[in-house]
C-alpha cells in the first residue's frame, strides 16, 4: 500500500511539471498515466462527449508524433481536460504556447501531415514524368550539402550521388526538394553540377515539393556505376530549423552536412531519425558546430527505409 501512495505521489508531481512547463504530448502522457486509463477507455469516454478519436490519434497526441490541430480535435482536447480531472485550459494553453514558439524564432518541425501530403505530390509529379519510385538505381552513396542563410532560411543544397543501374537503359535520375513552409517552388531553380544536364523539372505549390530530372549523357546497363552532383537553389521560405532526408529503401552510405554563415549560428544542434512520418522521433544526438567552418554532420553507413536529419535551434 505504501508503494501504491509513492507511486500515485510521484505520477501526481510528474503531472503537475508537465502541465506547467509541458509540452503538450508529455502533458497529455502524464494525464492518462495519472488516472490509470487505458488509451481504449478514454477513447470510450470521448465518444460519451460526441466526440470521435481513434485509439491510434490518441496514442500519436501522447507520444509528440501529431497535435491536435483541427477543431475536431481540439474539441476532444477540451473534453479530455474533464475526462482525465484537469484544470480548465491546461492542455489547450500547452497547444497555444506550442503555436507560439514554432513562430519565425522557434520553426516547427515538419508535421505527419505535411509529410504525407508531399509524398503524395512526389508521386504524382513521378507519374507524370513517367519515372519509377527508385528510377532503376540502386544509391551507394550520397552526400548532402545543405547551406542557411543569413536570414536562417533554407538557402540550397547540393548532392553528389554514387548509384548502380540495377536495369538495362536508364539514363537519368529525379531529384527530389521538399522546401520549407511557406517556400515558393515556382522561384527555386535546380543546376546540373557534374555529369548530368537538367531536364523537366515540375513542381507542387501546395506542399512546396520540387522534382527534377537530371539527365545523363550514357545509358547504363544492369551493373554500372555512375556518380553525378546537382544543386538546388532555395531561399523561399522564412526561419528554417531542421533539414530532413526520406529513404523509401535500404541503400549505401549517407552523409548530411549542414552548413551556416558567421551571421546567424545557432545555439543548438541534434540528429534524429524516425521509422516513418507517423513514428515518434528517436535516436536524438547532440551534435558540436565546428568553429572554422560553421557546420554540423551526420554519416549513415547503410540507410534504412525511414527519416533522418539534422535539427537546430535559434535563440
């Protein structure tokens, strides 16, 4: 019994923190956690308040990996408040406080949402350059440049790519770029570096998704290696506070740099990856901004299917 009353003491002040500082999903964790409800009872007591969530939303809320964003949800939200005996407001203020700080100073990270939806813009614009999700290449490796710039935005990026031709023909590769929210596609422009040669390039307003063909002067047969290097100029969008890289397959050795002018440093910076653009953030790594040069790395030696990338923050 004794234990029982530590315990409760415990999950009590544990609550009380996160309702003060939160954010908002260890809030949320800490609440459900307090009261001793699983996550299909509190689902049960919503549907009491008229108000439909699914156990998956549910468990996505408390683990950070989507917020409540429509008014849907934000009316459970409110209903969970009274579900789970919490002071009115408590959680809608962790949400507005959130809102607050992923303003220009504080850029939000990219949400499940916006992931998927440019996914689905990839592969539309994929289907109407007729080109396959992995175009008949395999990646041995890739490397990344990425450059902010002095107003902290996603100024460009380049990519050298070392990749074999797992079919007879092929004779390009499409790049893709996801800019940042608020970026405009229609104003970003894609150079052809070493051994390729621009070709369409389309791109998607909405999600601010880019693709373009770079066009090699050979066909490859099954077996050949090729390396080739492009770059992509940017520069559309407000504060940038994180850079990632998507891998639908397995492959060879990735490297990201991330590389920021003497004019706006940031005070912080991680690597992290995730499984999928549902799954909760892991791997969380602080990494050192070297002196000399302004940047920060991070080196895969063999990509897995999933997300990695470099945050940062502004202070």
């Amino acid at each position: 019994m004794r234990h029982g009353i530590q315990h409760a003491d415990v999950a009590a002040a544990e609550l009380e923190t996160a309702l003060r500082s939160g954010p908002f999903h260890v809030a949320l964790r800490a609440a459900i956690s307090a009261r001793g409800l699983p996550l299909q009872r509190v689902q049960h007591h919503l549907t009491r308040y008229g108000v439909k969530v699914g156990v998956t939303s549910l468990s996505y809320w408390q683990q950070g990996a989507r917020r409540p964003q429509r008014a849907e949800s934000l009316r459970a939200v409110r209903a969970l408040e009274e579900i789970l005996q919490l002071p009115d407001e408590s959680l809608i203020r962790l949400l507005t406080t959130a809102d607050e700080r992923t303003g220009p100073e504080h850029p939000a990270a990219r949400s499940y949402r916006s992931l998927v939806e440019a996914s689905g813009a990839v592969e539309k614009l994929l289907t109407e350059l007729d080109s396959p999700l992995d175009g008949g290449l395999l990646a041995l490796g890739h490397h990344e440049r990425v450059r902010i710039g002095t107003r902290r935005e996603l100024l460009g990026r380049d990519s050298q790519h070392i990749v074999r031709a797992h079919t007879d023909g092929v004779d390009r590769y499409v790049a893709v770029h996801h800019g940042d929210p608020g970026c405009t596609p229609e104003r970003m422009t894609v150079h052809a570096l070493e051994n390729c040669r621009t070709g369409r390039v389309l791109r998607h307003h909405e999600t601010g998704v880019l693709v373009a063909e770079l066009l090699f002067d050979t066909r490859l047969r099954a077996g050949d290696t090729f390396l080739f290097r492009y770059g992509v100029e940017d520069g559309t969008a407000g504060t940038a506070g994180e850079y990632v890289r998507g891998f639908g397959f397995s492959g060879g050795q990735y490297a990201l740099e991330v590389r920021f002018t003497e004019e706006a440093l940031p005070v912080r910076c991680h690597r992290f990856a995730q499984h999928s653009a549902a799954a909760p953030r892991s791997g969380r790594q602080e990494l050192a901004l070297s002196g000399l040069h302004r940047s920060v790395h991070l080196v895969e030696q063999r990509v897995r299917s999933g997300i990695v990338g470099i945050g940062w923050d502004w202070e």
